[in-house]
C-alpha cells in the first residue's frame, strides 16, 4: 500500500507539471505586436445620375493595401474556472498603413485615379482562453474595430470613419516569470460607407453616390508582459 501511495503521488505531481496554471495569465497585461496586414475595400451600389437623363453605374478598379503593421495591447484576464479564463482588452494601432490606388470610370470615360490607406485603427475584445500544454494559452477574441480610411484624390482629401466586429485567435507562451511571447491572427470586417456629391455639367445636374466596405486581416509576433 506503501507503494502504491508513493506511486500516485508521483503520478499527481508529474500531472501538476504537465498542465498549464491558469493563475499564470490572470491579471492586467500589456503587449506590443508586429507583423503583417492587408486590407481589402470594395465597391458597391456605385453610380452618376444625370437629373433629367438617366443613371449610369460607375465602374471601379482597386488594389489591396498590404504592409507593416504594429499594435499595442493592454487588458485583463480574469480566471473562471482552472480551466477558463475570460478576457477584456483594447489595442491600438499607431502604423498609418500602405497607400494602395483606386480608380473609376463612367461609359469608358476616365473618373481620375486616387490612393488610400489605413490609419488610427483600435479594437475593444472579450477574449475567452484555456491554459494549454506548460505553460501556455490558447485564446480567441470577439470584438467592436474601427479604422479611419484616408482617401487622397488629385489634391484633396478626405478621412472616412468605418467601424465593424473583429475575430483572432492566438497562443501565449511563458518565457520567463510575466514576460511571454505570443502570435495571433485577427480578422476586420468594416461595415458599408455611403457618400453623395452633386454638380453641375454642361448644364446639367450630376449626382453621384458610392457605397464603401472594407475587410482586413493581420498576422502579429510579439512579447508582453503579466502584470
């Protein structure tokens, strides 16, 4: 019986080792992420309205902004459960990002050519997670993003607010006392921007009326800390 006791001790406390603490990640954390992101616009309802005339869709062209990001987070998890923890966070993304072109054009006749890019995107996330392997986590995130989109044409230019949900999912890893590494992948999706201008040509009033959307997808490495 002895033995046995022995034995079962042993086995308990080589378990203990093997399975991650929860109590690792709980609390306030910071971290700072790199890495690489695209965003991909669209258009959608777009067209001019010659008043008295008719209607004609305006036909676009648009590449995606691809490029360097950064974000920095900071948020709490709170342990549920020795096997859940749930997670409130903000991030912020200071890196303008790649300017990317667009044009259009109307019955074969050329609109003009511009550029855009992201700027001063944010995310507020819930973040449920599960301690994996030694000392590690496995984490998804659910939130509200929202970005400026700075749109340049000939010498004007305008900044268009969008806003949207987000989804990512990631690993943390302990390297040392609260200073761990992690990797993630998040997913934007920005809901529909609708803008109208009117004017006069040749006589005639001209409207016209473009509907934007746009989704976005980063991939970060970084390090953060476990306060």
């Amino acid at each position: 019986m002895k033995r046995l006791a022995i034995y079962t001790v042993s086995a308990m406390s080589a378990l203990t080792i093997g399975t991650a603490n929860a109590q690792s990640f709980e609390g306030f954390y910071g971290q700072v992420g790199v890495g690489y992101e695209s965003v991909a616009p669209s258009f959608s309802n777009s067209n001019v309205t010659v008043v008295g005339v008719g209607t004609a869709p305006i036909n676009t062209s648009i590449s995606n902004s691809n490029g360097f990001t950064g974000v920095v987070t900071v948020g709490y998890m709170a342990e549920i459960t020795k096997d859940f923890l749930l997670g409130l966070g903000a991030e912020y993304s200071p890196i303008a990002g790649q300017k990317a072109n667009y044009s259009g054009s109307v019955l074969g006749t050329s609109l003009g050519n511009g550029q855009y890019n992201k700027e001063n995107s944010y995310n507020i996330f819930l973040s449920p997670a599960t301690p994996i392997g030694k000392d590690g986590l496995l984490y998804g995130k659910v939130g509200y993003t929202g970005a400026t989109i700075k749109d340049t044409f000939g010498s004007s230019s305008t900044n268009t607010n969008y806003s949207g949900y987000s989804l990512g999912l990631g690993y943390k890893q302990i390297i040392q006392g609260g200073l761990y590494g992690f990797g993630e992948f998040n997913y934007m999706s920005y809901g529909n921007q609708t803008s109208n201008s009117s004017g006069t040509v040749a006589g005639y009033t001209v409207t016209s009326t473009m509907t934007t959307n746009a989704n976005a997808y980063n991939l970060l490495v970084g390090l953060g800390y476990k306060f």
